[in-house]
C-alpha cells in the first residue's frame, strides 16, 4: 500500500461483507423451539484509514449489533469481516486477542461501562496490562498519564474512583482507554446521547481531534443526525437490520433518495423558529414492525408512503445509483423528485 | 394569568447537607400559551415543576407562592391536591413505562381518574377514554383498550400518558421532557400531537427538555435555567435570533445542526455544569463564562427586565 507516492484506489482498511447477526428467540406452546431475530440482516461496508462512518437508525433497528458483531464481540450468523486482509468472523476469543490491539470500542453509558471499584488509572492502563505485560508499571503510569491530558483530564486525578467524576469526565476516561492502545479503528457506541448539550460538543470535539492526530477509523453509531451529519464522511443509514441507504454526507443529507432517510432527517427539529415552525414534515404512521417477523419484501414498506405490490413481493437490492451512493428502494427516482425536504 | 410562580424555592436535605435545587424563581403561563423551559440536569427545570405539583420527594420542601387560576397551590395537602392534579394542571414524564401501572390494563387505569374525578358512570367513562384514544391517534382505540402497558410501544406508551392526563380537560398540561425516550420519528409525531391538543383544547403548556430544536417548534416563550436560577426569559424568536445570555448563547451555538453542513470544530462551553452543593459566591455560570469579569464573582446577578418582554440574570449590560 505505502509503494506509490499516491495509490489510485484506496485500499479498505475493513471490508465488511454480507453480515448477519441473527438471536434465537424461544417460543412458547406446545411445539415450541426458536425462531431467529434477525437484528442484522446482511450488511456490506468498506471503511477506509482515516475515515469516519456514521450509523444512523433508530432503536431496534441493529446499529450497535452491527458494532459489536464487526468487533466480533457477538456471534455472526453469517458473512465475513476482513480487517486488513485478514478474515476476522468467526475468530474466538483467543484469537482475536491480537486484533484487540488495533480495534476498540467507546460505549454510551459513561458510567455503566467503567468498573466502580477500580482506579481510573487502573482502569484506563488495564488494555496496557493485558495487551503489553513487559511494560515497567512506572512506564505504564506515565502512558497513562499521557493519555489523561490528551483526552483533558487532569494526571493528578489517576487514583480517583468513577463516581468522584461527572458523566462528560466519564467519557473521556472511556475514550481514553480505548486511545491507550492507539487503535486503528474505534467503534463509538451513541458515545455522547447521555451527555447534556453543552458536555455533547466537547466530546465531539475530543474524537474529532484524536482521529486527526492519530490517523483513526471510525464507526459512529448515533441516533442523533445532526451530530451524525458534523462528524462523518460517509453515512449508512439502517432500518430493521438492513442498510436502506449509503451515501457520503453531502449527498445523504442535501438528496437523499430512500423515503426512510427523507423521513428521518425531516423529523429533526431545528433550533431556530422560523425554520422551525414553517418546516414541512413527513410524518411516518406507525411504529417500527416487530424484527420477529418483519414485513415481506422490503423491510420499510409498512410505514411507506410511496409502497406498492412490488415492494411486497421483492425485497429491493442495495443499488448503485451514484459513485458514493447507494439506495435500497424500487422507487427511489420517485423519491427524489417528490423529495419535500 | 394562569399560572403565577412568586419566590419559588426547592431545598433537598440530603446526607451531605442542604442542596438548593431551584433558586428563588419567578415566572408565569397565560392561557394557552406553550411555554419552553431549557436547562441541563441540575439546573432545577423537572424539581421547579415537580414542587409546583406536589410531587417532591420526601426530602424536599419548597417556599414560595404558587398561583392557579388566583388560587395559593402551593403546601396544599395531598387530598386538596388531587382535585386539582389532573383536573384543572397535569404533568407527563419522560419515560411513561415507569408512570402508568404495569398491573392494570389501560382501561382501568383510564376510566378509574374519570369516576375518581368527576364520577362519571362506568359507560360515561369509557366512551370518553376511547374519544381521547382516538383524538391522541391511537389506532383500533377499541382493541387496544383492554390491553396492558407493555403491550404498546414506546411512542404509543406516551400517547396514552397524554391521553390519560388529558382525561378531564386541564387548562394546563406539564409535560417533562415527553419525547427524549421516543425515535426521531415518534418524536415528530408526539411532537405534532401536543401542538395541535394546545391549540384545539385552548389547553396551556409546558414543555420542560434540554433540546432546543424542541422548543423551537413549539414554544411561544423559553426560559433557560442554570444553576436553580432563571439564567434568561424571552419570545422564542428573540431567544434563538439575539440570546442575551452567555450560557444560552453558548447552548445555542454548541449544537450541531442538521441542515448545517459545516464540520469544522464545535463552539464548547468549557467544564462542568454547576455542582448545586458547591455553587460559586456569585454568578453560577461564571467558572465557564468567557464574559466573566469582577462583578460576576461575589454578587449573584439578579433576573432584570431588559426590553418589555425579555429578561436576563447576567453583570453584562450586553453581550458582545
């Protein structure tokens, strides 16, 4: 990769190829046996060095189970996940071991997610612990103390417990444990949605800042469009286990062409009145269908409003309609034309 | 004036001593009106109103004056409160699994506040509750009527919350956070739902949440909140178009927008919001005020009128 002074095609770091992470679910009665949840249902991605990939979708709808299975942090139904060259699905948890080094994960619950009767500083050098056992505990100390500044939080405070820190201060502390290692790629589970506005934007700021320090990947997964929209360079936005739409972010946002997506970001409030209260809105009937037993054909047609037969009968494919943008909808021309937003 | 709050105060009395959780405010709603209330967790917006309910935890004590409609409210007793509470004001909560009673079906739980209330015959009852069923967009009202609370969706959970407080037609509908639970998309709906009860009911509300986008498309006017205090108060429009006060404009300009293309870094408002234990002598805000100068560290400023309808609690005579 490092031979030409500028290679044509950017090689993927992560090649995420037709992914299924499918639960059992038992059910009852007499003939009762399982039937599967099928929470993600096929998914394919690319993500280059360097680059951010947003994952948007609301509850339900597999976004962080897309997370934990590329991390293999959860079973894999099906599909592959090559990472670097290297096919990881499937891999138990020995052999992931050394993969560990290079992909972490940030999660949402600041606090939930850090053990309340270690150190912060114990907490944050343990990947160092597990992952590098010859280092001195002095050199340990100092990696972690230089970790600390760099996510801004004070090395003076390395002997504290979590719950001496506030939520926003909880997050840097998680973000600085999955930093230590200096990962190439780092999933951020809805990293700020329990944070207050005003702590939200450090945050962002905090990620945005390593990433360009340290060359990182990402995948944000966020329910929220707005910071969705501010942080990555290629979205994917995900209903009921399926990817509806692709596109990098200019395109997603300034034409998007899957009724779902159009939806989605028409649903958002903005914060000014005007705009605010002159908005048109789609908005959807209904609720998300059960993943149990989701519609035939394509998975959003319940709450469609352009639906037809087609869409029960034939589940549209995810198609190319542009270099960096694709759609899963048989009537996306139809879509866009009528696109109110 | 139908609501009038004079002096409002909240103390908590905790193991680690008193916490003052809202700090001598003073506010009103007219009728009819949406009233916006913004802060972060800790500035007093859900204490403010859970103590103009009645509902304080058993910790808590508020002082003041509280007026509905003319009359005192505020340290009624239980009983005097509850012809009041969902009658004449109601409040809805954030999460409305935890405030409806997972053992009884939606049916009982509806016609029970109308019998209680206004001993409406047990047919009486249930025709009204299926009406608001319907008004609030459930479909099948009828179906679903006997069903129980974890039978329904998160967004249709919250329907029936606005339902079943809307039962005897309140002039005043509190509604805390409603849709921070609720997608994107059922937020717009519930969003939608609570603008056209307002105006079809001539119902007053308050719509308490930390999103401003929000209150954008709702409220008639906004207070922010820091700290326990009323920070600012103004029309919508001014608030978003000209904020007053640093911590509004600060709030304002540190959220990413959806119809924003730009990614360059985020304006922060640096550090911590407030620890209502430890708060600063003067100005709750001035630890991350960049406006912060001598005034602001030992004189807490006071809430003043600055134009007929706005106001602000800050040393600035204006912000740059």
């Amino acid at each position: 990769m490092n031979s030409g002074a500028q290679s044509p095609v950017k090689e993927p770091i992560l090649s995420v190829r037709n992914i299924k992470v499918y639960f059992p679910i038992q059910t009852a009665g007499l003939f009762s046996g399982t039937i599967p949840l099928k929470a993600v249902d096929g998914v394919d991605f690319d993500l280059l060095a360097g680059e951010t990939l947003g994952v948007v979708g609301e509850s339900g709808c597999g976004k962080s189970t897309l997370g934990r299975g590329i991390l293999q942090l959860l079973e894999l139904s099906d599909g592959n996940v090559v990472w670097m060259g290297n096919n990881i699905g499937g891999l138990s948890f020995r052999e992931m071991k050394k993969y560990r080094k290079q992909l972490q994960i940030i999660f949402q619950d600041p606090l939930a997610s850090l053990n309340p009767r270690m150190t912060i500083g114990d907490i944050i050098a343990e990947p160092l612990t597990v992952h590098y056992p010859e280092l001195s505990a002095e050199e340990r100390t100092q990696q972690v103390k230089d970790m600390m500044d760099r996510v801004g939080l004070l090395p003076l405070m390395i002997n504290r417990y979590p719950h001496e820190f506030s939520g926003g201060q909880c997050q840097r502390i998680g973000v600085a444990r999955a930093m230590i290692l200096k990962p190439k790629l780092i999933v951020c589970d809805e990293p700020v949605s329990a944070l207050d506005v005003s702590i939200q934007a450090q945050i962002i700021n905090l990620i945005k800042g390593l990433q360009e320090d340290f060359g990182l990947s990402l995948i944000f997964i966020s329910h929220d469009l707005s910071i969705v929209r501010h942080i990555s360079h290629r979205i994917m936005v995900l209903y009921l286990g399926n990817a509806v739409e692709v596109a990098d972010r200019k395109r997603l946002y300034n034409n998007p062409c899957h009724p779902y997506t159009q939806a989605l970001i028409s649903a958002v409030p903005i914060p000014d009145p005007d705009l605010e209260k002159a908005k048109q809105r789609i908005v959807l009937q209904g609720d998300l269908p059960s993943p149990l037993n989701p519609p035939s054909g394509c998975v959003f047609r319940t709450r469609c409003p352009l639906a037809r037969d087609l869409c029960a009968r034939e589940k549209p494919r995810l198609q190319q309609i542009d270099p960096d943008h694709q759609v899963a909808c048989h009537f996306w021309q139809e879509a866009q034309d009528q696109r109110i937003i | 004036m139908l609501l009038d709050v004079q002096n409002l105060t909240t103390r908590f009395h905790t193991h680690d001593g008193e916490v003052c959780a809202v700090n001598n405010i003073n506010f009103s709603v007219e009728a009819g009106e949406c009233l916006g209330v913004v802060g972060e967790s800790g500035s007093g917006k859900t204490q403010a109103f859970l103590s103009i309910m009645g509902l304080l935890a058993k910790n808590g004590s508020a002082d003041g004056q509280v007026y509905f409609d003319g009359r005192q409210i505020l340290g009624l007793s239980g009983n005097e409160l509850n012809n009041l509470r969902g009658v004449e004001f109601s409040m809805i909560f954030q999460d409305p699994m935890t405030s409806l009673n997972p053992f009884m079906r939606i049916s009982r739980q509806m016609t029970e506040v109308l019998s209680e209330h206004q001993g409406l015959s047990e047919k009486d009852a249930v025709k009204r509750s299926l009406d608001l069923l319907d008004l609030v967009g459930i479909p099948e009202a009828k179906k679903r009527f006997s069903m129980y609370p974890h039978e329904f969706s998160g967004g249709m959970r919250q329907r029936v919350m606005i339902a079943m407080a809307l039962l005897c037609e309140p002039k005043l509908l509190i509604a805390d956070e409603p849709t921070t639970a609720l997608d994107v998309t059922v937020q717009a709906q519930i969003l939608e739902l609570i603008a056209r009860l307002g105006s079809e009911l001539n119902m007053a509300t308050v719509l308490i949440t930390h999103d401003l986008g929000v209150i954008a498309g709702l409220s008639d006017r906004v207070m922010v909140m820091y700290g326990g205090r009323i920070v600012e108060k103004a029309p919508v429009r001014d608030l978003f178009k000209q904020p007053q006060h640093p911590y509004s404009k600060g709030l304002l300009e540190s959220m990413p927008r959806v119809d924003d293309s730009n990614n360059k870094s985020l304006y922060t408002i640096p550090g911590q919001p407030p620890d209502l234990q430890a708060l600063p002598l003067g100005c709750a805000f001035i630890p991350r005020c960049e406006h912060a100068f001598a005034p602001c560290e030992n004189q807490v400023p006071d809430l003043v009128k600055i134009s007929s309808d706005r106001f602000k609690a800050c040393h600035l005579e204006e912000l740059p």
